[in-house]
C-alpha cells in the first residue's frame, strides 16, 4: 500500500487480557515508531526500530509493553495483562531512516484505539 | 516536565478570523516540524523550519522558527472550518534526527 496501515483500528478488551496491535510500515522505510496518544493530547514515544539495531525501548511504560518487528517491515505491539489505563490510541510511524541533516521525516499511520474495560 | 510547550491548548473561533499559536522550549532544535491531526487519523507533516529566523509560507499558513531556534509559531490567515484539528510541533535536537520531541498540541476548532 501508498501509506501506513494499522490493524485493528479498534479495539476493545477486558482488564487483564493480552492485545496485539499490528504495523505495516511504507515499503522501503527502514525506520519504525510506535507512539501512544490519549484523548486529544500529544504523542507519547514507546519504542523505535531502525534496521536491524536493537530498538530503543525507552519509552515503554512497564514491562507490559513489548514489540517486535520481523523482517524489518511488519511490526507488532503488545501488551499484557492489559489495564484500564492502557486505553488510548496507539500510534505507528515509518521513516526512511535518513542519519545526521534534518528531521527523518515520519509518516503515521490511522492509529488503533484501545479501549480497556 | 514538558520540553516543549504549545500554546493555547484549545482555540475556537470563527471562519475568516485570523490565529497564531504556539510552540516554545528552553532547549536548542536543530529543527522542527509542525503537523495536523484529524480525528479518527494519524498526524501529517505540515511543514519542517531548520534556520533560525526562517517564514515558510503554505497558502494561508504562515510558519516561523525563532531566531534562536527554540520557539516557532504557526499563523492561519482566515480560518476556514477545513482548518479544525490537532496542531502538533515536534523538534529534533542535534546529532538526534529521529527521536522528536513532541508537544501536546493545540486543538483548533474552526465554526462556519
């Protein structure tokens, strides 16, 4: 596809089950993000990819959270024993994964929102 | 801590006015980007401003980076309601083209 696709775009779960939410980033983009945004706010980084590197996990919020990204293209978010305070958007982005210069510029994909009950 | 302030955080008002908001930090960017946010959709990159003192001019939307490269604001000439959304800045600090900083945004609702 043109863009970043996100499976499922919604979801809703019982407190203290397991979810996995999907990424298909842009082909081509080495460069994958996941974000989580509550209701109308900003972006809260969780974890970046980039190549075949170890991600950058620094985001993650407890040990709950995992991903992984097979291949260096499809990727997969999840998170266990789910709370309620998990509800949100969660957001992908690609990049080209450009080092050094400018912004790597980073498109987003429609989101999947989680919904906790 | 929040490294990067928008203000306001909500704006309403009508078509054909006129608005700037803001995104301001203590912190040097080496650059910065401004997106939209529809709902129900992901963010898309309005503009990026890497020179201090840069205006980049998009129709009707007018973007300037401070001359120190901490603070930009974003101008839109006569709101239209396709204007409502979410506007976020996100910078990059030097050496660190990847990891953006993001900021909360500022929720703009344009009413006809």
């Amino acid at each position: 596809g043109a863009g970043v696709s996100q499976s499922p775009s919604n979801k809703v779960t019982e407190k203290g089950k397991d979810v996995e939410l999907r990424c298909d980033p842009i082909s081509g983009h080495t460069a994958l993000y996941w974000y989580r945004q509550s209701l109308g706010q900003g972006l809260e980084f969780l974890i970046y990819f980039q190549g075949n590197s170890a991600p950058d996990k620094s985001g993650l919020p407890s040990d709950r959270f995992s991903a992984e990204r097979t291949g260096g293209s499809v990727s997969t978010l999840t998170i266990q024993r789910t709370q309620q305070e998990d509800s949100a958007v969660y957001l992908c982005a690609s990049s080209l994964g450009l080092a050094g210069g400018i912004i790597d510029t980073q498109y987003f994909g429609p989101g999947t929102r989680l919904t906790v009950l | 801590t929040q490294l990067l302030e928008q203000s306001p955080q909500f704006l309403s008002i009508q078509e054909g006015e006129n608005l700037t908001v803001y995104c301001n930090s203590s912190s040097v960017f080496s650059s910065l980007q401004w997106y939209r946010q529809e709902p129900g959709e992901g963010p898309v990159l309005l503009v990026t401003v890497v020179t201090g003192g840069e205006v980049k001019k998009l129709k009707r939307l007018t973007f300037q980076f401070g001359d120190a490269r901490k603070d930009s604001s974003l101008h839109i000439t006569a709101a239209q309601t396709g204007d409502t959304g979410l506007y976020l800045c996100a910078g990059a600090y030097a050496g660190n083209n990847r990891k953006l900083i993001w900021g909360l945004g500022t929720s703009l609702a344009v009413n006809p």
